[in-house]
C-alpha cells in the first residue's frame, strides 16, 4: 500500500496485477522527460535519436510516447498483449507517479477509482 503527503487516497499497487492497464489505454499522453528518453533508449538499447523516431511524437514543444490503435482502442506503444508494461523497470516519471498527480489531488475519489483500480481511502 502506497501513500503520499497531500493525496487523500492510497494506492494499492498489487491491483496491477488485475487490472489489464487501464492507465495504458484510451486517450491522454504520456509525456517524456529528458532522463525518460535517455534512461528508456539505453533499457532498449538503441540510439536516444532512433527511441524518438520509433516511439514518440512531438504534442506541442513537449514529446509523447505513441499509440497504437488495437480493436478500437488506443493503447500505449509499450504495452504488450499480455496487458504488460514491455518497459516496466524504466518506465516514464508519469507512469511512476501515476495515481498520485496533482492534476487528481483535489478530485473526488471516486473520480480517481474510476483511472484506477488500486485506488481506496486511506
Ligand atoms: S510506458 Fe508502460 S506504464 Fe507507461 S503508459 Fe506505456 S505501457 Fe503504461
């Protein structure tokens, strides 16, 4: 069980399990930091310059990660078809940070549960 100062919600992270990736899939970025795309390009072992022709896209003056549409869905270019994270161990800050953003700090639980499984009441 996760908890973090200032979040009115814990995150229980053995949820991942069972979830099949709901914060992978749908619609969103997925922004790169600059040690994102140093750490990712060495855990893949390719050049930083082909990780970004490969995998990302320009969103403004910030870069994302791609999609891939599958039946209809749009998933994150990373998760595989087992609902897996193909870069778990250096995968991007906002993943690692993912429930707790200050974007979901003052909503609702149950708005947050609704992004998350793991999500429950502290
Ligand atoms: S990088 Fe990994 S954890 Fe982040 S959205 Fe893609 S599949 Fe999910």
């Amino acid at each position: 069980m996760i908890k973090k100062d200032g979040f009115h919600y814990c995150f229980d992270e053995q949820k991942c399990k069972i979830c099949k990736g709901k914060c992978c899939i749908g619609e969103g970025y997925v922004f790169l930091t600059d040690t994102d795309i140093i750490d990712i390009s060495g855990f893949l072992k390719i050049t930083k310059e082909d990780f970004l022709r490969l995998y990302t896209r320009k969103v403004n003056y910030k870069i994302a990660l791609i999609d891939l549409a599958i039946n209809g869905e749009k998933r994150c270019v990373f998760l595989n078809e087992r609902y897996q994270c193909e870069i778990y161990p250096k995968r991007p800050k906002q993943c690692r940070e993912f429930p707790f953003w200050d974007s979901l700090k003052d909503k609702p639980i149950e708005s947050v549960k609704e992004l998350c499984l793991g999500v429950l009441k502290c």
